[in-house]
C-alpha cells in the first residue's frame, strides 16, 4: 500500500458559490469521507481556513521569523486535503476524481517518499 495526498485547490478570482452550492458540496464530502472511511483507505483529511489566514515561519541567521502568510504568491492556494492509503496511483485517480466531484474543485494528487527501514 502507499499513502497519497490528494491536495484541493481554490482559485482566488473564481466566482464563490452560492449558499446552496456549498451546503451540496459539504453533504458530498461528508459522503465521499465515508465511503474512503469504510474502504480503509482513509489516513486523515482536512479544510483549511484561507490562504490569507497563513503564517509563514523561516529562520533567518539563526533566528525565527514570522510573516503574515501565503507562502506562495499564487492565485491558487491549498483549500484542503485527504491522505489515503492505497494499493496503486490507479486507485488515487480514481479516488481523486471522486473527491473533485464531491468538492467541486481540483484534486493534485501525490505520493508520500517511501521511509527508510530502520
């Protein structure tokens, strides 16, 4: 088995979605954490609040400093993820594309460096 995480990505200029948009999208990931739940593949999961609600630490001679965040200038920022464990990349797409239809966004999906046997 190996874990992937599959990454949701929000655009800043996209138009928000309506209030009953949301409330469909929310019932459908409620649905699809399930079902990833009751297959076994689920590891952990979660929403993130803005990208502008970040902040980033770096060290800098020696010391640690805080700005406010996005790390990344970007239009498109991490909204959430999944992490899950299954047999092959195979099973992430096609759990990703579940996961899109069930968000309403984009779904990156990655997977993890093996651990060296210690």
């Amino acid at each position: 088995m190996t874990q992937y995480l599959l990454s949701v990505h929000n655009v800043d200029d996209a138009p928000a979605p309506s209030e009953d948009e949301m409330q469909r999208m929310f019932k459908a990931v409620d649905v699809f954490n399930a079902d990833l739940q009751a297959s076994g593949a689920w590891v952990f999961a979660g929403g993130l609040h803005p990208a502008d609600t970040a902040t980033v630490v770096r060290i800098a001679d020696g010391e640690a400093v805080t700005t406010d965040g996005p790390f990344a200038e970007s239009k498109e920022q991490l909204g959430g993820f999944w992490i899950i464990d299954v047999a092959d990349l195979d099973a992430a797409l096609a759990l990703a594309e579940a996961g899109s239809r069930a968000c309403g966004g984009p779904v990156e999906v990655r997977p993890f460096q093996d651990v060296p046997e210690a």
